[in-house]
C-alpha cells in the first residue's frame, strides 16, 4: 500500500514538473517589462516604492513605480499594471538622501 501511494506522489510530482508553465512573475529589478517566449508569458513586476536611477541600473524595462494585478481564471489569467493616482516615481537618491548612512561594521 504504501509504494503505491509513493509511485502515486512520484507520477504527481513528475506531471507538475513535465507540465508547461503559463506565467513567470518577478520584481527583483524594480522595472516593468511583459514578454512571451515560448507560450510563456513573463512579467516583471514594477516597484511599489521607488525606481533605481539610470546612473545605477542599466534601463532594461520601463521605470516607474506601481502595482501589477493578476486575475486568475480556470484555463487563463489576466495581467494589469496599475498606477495609483498621484503616485509619482521616487529615485533610490531620493531615500539616500533621508535615511541614515551606516558605518562600515553597520553601525551608525
């Protein structure tokens, strides 16, 4: 009995692997970018707070702060990049500027 339930969790396991993914969503690089690549769809996530300046972060996506929206149906799934009215694009200079610097050690 029990090898069967394990060869059951095993051919599970294995047709969650095998089976073809829809959507890859990430927000590592604090820039909005949609691509599809292989039936694929993969959606970088803009920042909620604040967009890294040019001078740091090469532009590979568009920089701008936000929120993104997924609606998710049986056989398909929705994708919207929102803004919130008044909401404006804050550098990362603009917190260097407010927070406190730490000391080498991470003292402050």
């Amino acid at each position: 009995m029990a090898e069967r339930i394990a060869l059951g969790l095993i051919v599970i396991l294995f047709h969650s692997i095998l089976r073809p993914q829809r959507l890859i969503a990430s927000g590592h690089v604090h820039q909005r970018r949609d691509s599809t690549c292989h039936h694929t769809s993969h959606v970088w996530a803009r920042s909620a707070g604040f967009v890294i300046s040019d001078a740091r972060q090469d532009r590979i996506g568009t920089k701008e702060v936000g929120l993104v929206e997924y609606r998710f149906q049986p056989d398909s799934f929705e994708v919207r990049h929102i803004r919130a009215p008044g909401h404006k694009n804050s550098l990362d200079d603009d917190f260097a500027r407010v927070r406190p610097r730490c000391a080498p050690g991470g003292t402050r």
